[in-house]
C-alpha cells in the first residue's frame, strides 16, 4: 500500500532497495515456509497411513493435493503449494472485500446498523469480551440477512452463467 502512495517507489530499482521491498520479501519467505511446513507434516501423516479424520468424514483439500502428488509425481510439492496460496489469500481477500461492503452500506443505513447493533447487545449481553460461540452465530438472524443482503448487492465472486445446447424441462 504504502508503493501506492510513494511515487519514487513506482520505479523497480528503487522498490528493490527500500525496507518494503525486503519487509515483503521475508514475509513472504515466513508464509512459503510456514505452507510448506504443513504441507510436509500431512505428507507425512498420510503416508503413514493414520487418519485424523473419520473413515466416513470427507477429506481436506489439502489431503486431496497432496494424494494426487504421491500418485502423480509431475504435480510436484511446489505446485502444491501454490495451489494452497491460492486458496489462502482468495479466502482472505474476498472476505475482507465482503467485509467491506457490509460496513460501507450499514453506515449508509444507519437504521439497519441499529437494528444490528441491537441485536448483537441482545445476544452478548453487555459482555463484549466473551468467547463466540455457535449458539451466538445461530441467533444472528438479522446480521445474516443484512450480509446476505450486501453479498446479493455487491457480488464478490462473478458467477458465470451457462448454456444450455438444448431444450429441457424444470
């Protein structure tokens, strides 16, 4: 962010030598290494035949790559791994994206962010530094339908339509 600001860092020679540069640099490193990390600890598990998940539960998407890898070994740990990334920081930035609308139109609406606000004062009672739980969540009725309403606003993730080639009966 602070790039966007700087216009002397626009220039890549200059980027290269500042402390943003490099405190990008050794962020990065610590997540690829924390990625990989997991990534070795499941491989493990996996190959040595435990299950740390029912025999009826589904399995992770991690687990799902990381068999593919053992069967095909042209899918290699590094694409593992930048498929993980991937669904790491999509998650991350179209919730903060979703977050962000919810809170732009709640105060445009500060009628709806009342009835929030109330709701959420009924649920925690004044002690606001309590755990959540999922009875919390599950009374959460009007938040829900204010989020469901903002995502229908304001789609995150474009849908992409299909067609059909023919005709066919709902």
């Amino acid at each position: 962010m602070e790039r966007l600001n700087k216009p002397w860092l626009w220039w890549n020679v200059a980027y290269s030598l500042s402390h943003q540069n490099r405190n990008f640099k050794t962020t990065a490193l610590q997540i690829n290494q924390f990625v990989r990390e997991v990534i070795q600890e499941r491989k493990k598990v996996l190959c040595s035949g435990e299950q740390s998940n029912g025999p009826n539960c589904a399995k992770a998407f991690l687990d799902l790559l990381i068999k593919h890898h053992i069967e095909d070994k042209s899918f290699t740990e590094k694409d593992i791994n930048e498929e993980v990334n991937t669904f790491l920081f999509a998650g991350h930035e179209t919730t903060a994206i979703g977050m962000t609308y919810v809170l732009y139109l709640l105060g445009l609406h500060p009628d709806i962010q009342e009835k929030v606000a109330r709701e959420l004062d009924s649920i925690f009672m004044g002690d606001t530094e309590r755990e959540i739980t999922r009875e919390d969540i599950s009374a959460m009725k009007y938040l829900e339908c204010v989020i469901k309403e903002c995502q229908r606003l304001y789609t995150i993730v474009p849908i992409y339509g299909r067609r059909i080639e023919e005709d066919m009966s709902i």
